[in-house]
C-alpha cells in the first residue's frame, strides 16, 4: 500500500493508509495529517473511552445531560470496546497496535 512521508511533531516516518490503491488523485496533506494519528489512536483506545465515560458523567452532574442521556452514551462506550476487544480477539485488529 502507498505511504505518505510526513513530518510530526518529533519524527518523519512513511504512515500506511489503508485506503491506498482506491483512489486515483493523491491524498490531500490535510488528511493525511488528520489521519496520521490513527495507528496511536488505535492502542489508546481505553484511555480515549475512559475519557469520554467521565466527560459524560461529569456533563450529567453538570445538567448538561439526563441521566437517561448519560446512560446511553455509557451503554454506547461499552458497546464500542467490546467491539474493539472482540476483533483484538478475533485477530481482526492487531494486538500490537492496540495493546
């Protein structure tokens, strides 16, 4: 699959776009900047979901949202990481870029 060189923040590396080969013009740099993070993305996975459970809960206690709201974004958020960990188990999705 094509790469793209970009420069982060610390580094320069080739990142591996899994859409390569399926479009004909080359990717914009916004998006292949916007998409670079997604491999680090990837392994953070708890902490990013884990995260978002206290945000919601924080909003709920707030009034922001109901309790009924917040429940759904809960179930949500659980949803999504037995998603994620079904397909880690499944060998879907690397253990090495999730773990």
């Amino acid at each position: 699959m094509a790469g793209v060189e970009y420069r982060g923040k610390y580094e320069r590396r080739k990142t591996n776009q899994q859409w390569g080969g399926r479009f004909n013009e080359p990717t914009d740099a916004f998006v292949a900047r916007f998409t670079a993070s997604v491999e680090f993305d990837q392994r953070m996975y708890r902490q990013d979901i884990q995260g978002s459970v206290a945000h919601a809960k924080m909003l709920t206690k707030v009034g922001v949202l109901t309790e009924a709201e917040c429940d759904d974004i809960l179930n949500g958020l659980a949803e999504i990481q037995q998603d994620i960990e079904s397909e880690i188990s499944n060998g879907l999705l690397s253990l090495k870029m999730c773990t």
